[in-house]
C-alpha cells in the first residue's frame, strides 16, 4: 500500500447513479453480484449502495467526501442523509485504499475515480498517478477477481494513458492481468432531442497464478 497522501474534497458527491445507469455505463448484471465482496470506489451519494442493498447484495461504498459530510450539507439534504447512514461507508481514495490484499471479487468505479485523478493531479503526474491507482484496485483484487470502470473517454489520451499504465503494471508487477476497452452507445436528450453517444468502460481481469 503506498503511503498516505494530502487529497483535496471535492465540492460535491461526484457520483449520485443507481443500479440502472451502472448496468449500462459498466456493462454490469448487478444479480451477478450476489454472492461476491464488492467494493464501489468513489460512490458519492451511495444510492447504487444502497439498491444493491435492498435486493440483498451488500457492496462497500469509498469516498473521500465521507469525511466531511457537512461540508456538502447546506446544498445537498440527500447526501447528508446518506451520509449519516455510515454502515458500510469508508473514507478513502484510488491511491492508497484501505484494504488488504485479495479482498474484493468486483471492483467498480463509475465516473468518479479518474475524474477525481483530473480535478487533483497536474497533466504530466496523471500517468503516475494512473499507475498507482490500478495498482491499488489490482493489489485489493482477488485471483479470478474483475475491475470495470467508466468512462473513458474514446480515442483519447485518457485511453493511451491508462494502457500505457496497465502494460507498465503487467511487465513490472502483476503478469497475470488481462484488460479491454468496451465500447457502449449511449442515448442522451438535448433540448427535447434524441441524440446518440459513444462511452467507453475499462473492464481489467486480475488471473488466478498460472493462467495467461
């Protein structure tokens, strides 16, 4: 585990999604969850948490805002609710999670971990910063345990940044990972029309020893 860092809070809870837009952004069958350790990284108001929970899967919630719910409270009554239901709910970033080694099946992070890597880090410290990142949700990963992780933005250096890191990763530390990129069509509404957009998902394997 690295060393523990200084972190800015965000001004808000980044993400406020449920089961439905994480089964679509993550490529994700949430009923495949039962029965697994599952961690949300970056899971702002907790509401995909808290869905998980009422069809009996539990999942662990991480963000750094749970430190500080008051913080966001004048604005925003929802989060501070959730906020005071802390079962579950852990304080932490991408860096340095508060875990030990092959704790989790699935890892998710649904737009939250990278932009949360943007808004603190300065460009030429990203791909640094990526690294150690994907290093931490593989160290906490099971063998045969699976990442997935949105968005990435398509065809851009976000892409190139975070391959570059997982090849690094795969040559230094970890050989028995395997990753892809998975390209989605999302439908959006703007200004009363339907419009059609491309998103990406990273969805990162960490092998059982011996499997290539």
């Amino acid at each position: 585990m690295h060393p523990q860092r200084k972190y800015s809070l965000p001004a808000v809870p980044v993400t406020k999604e449920g089961i439905k837009i994480y089964e679509r952004d993550l490529g994700l069958n949430v009923r495949s969850l039962r029965g697994k350790a599952v961690l949300d990284i970056g899971a702002g108001y907790g509401k995909f948490q808290e869905e998980c929970q009422e069809l009996g899967i539990p999942v662990i919630a991480l963000d750094p805002v749970y430190r500080n719910p008051k913080k966001v409270s004048e604005c925003f009554e929802a989060y501070l609710k959730v906020a005071r239901n802390r079962r579950n709910k852990i304080v932490g970033i991408n860096e340095t999670l508060p875990f030990r080694e092959n704790s989790f099946d699935v890892v998710l992070s649904n737009c939250s971990s990278f932009h949360y890597l943007y808004l603190n880090y300065p460009r030429n410290r990203r791909y640094e910063m990526a690294k150690e990142m994907f290093e931490e949700i593989i160290r906490i990963l099971k063998p045969s345990g699976e990442a997935r992780i949105c968005k990435v933005r398509q065809r851009s250096k976000d892409r190139i940044i975070y391959d570059t890191a997982l090849k690094k990763i795969a040559k230094q530390s970890y050989p028995n990972i395997s990753w892809k990129f998975v390209t989605i069509v999302i439908s959006r509404k703007l200004d009363g029309k339907k419009s059609f957009g491309f998103e990406e998902y990273l969805v990162l394997h960490k092998l059982a020893k011996g499997v290539h």
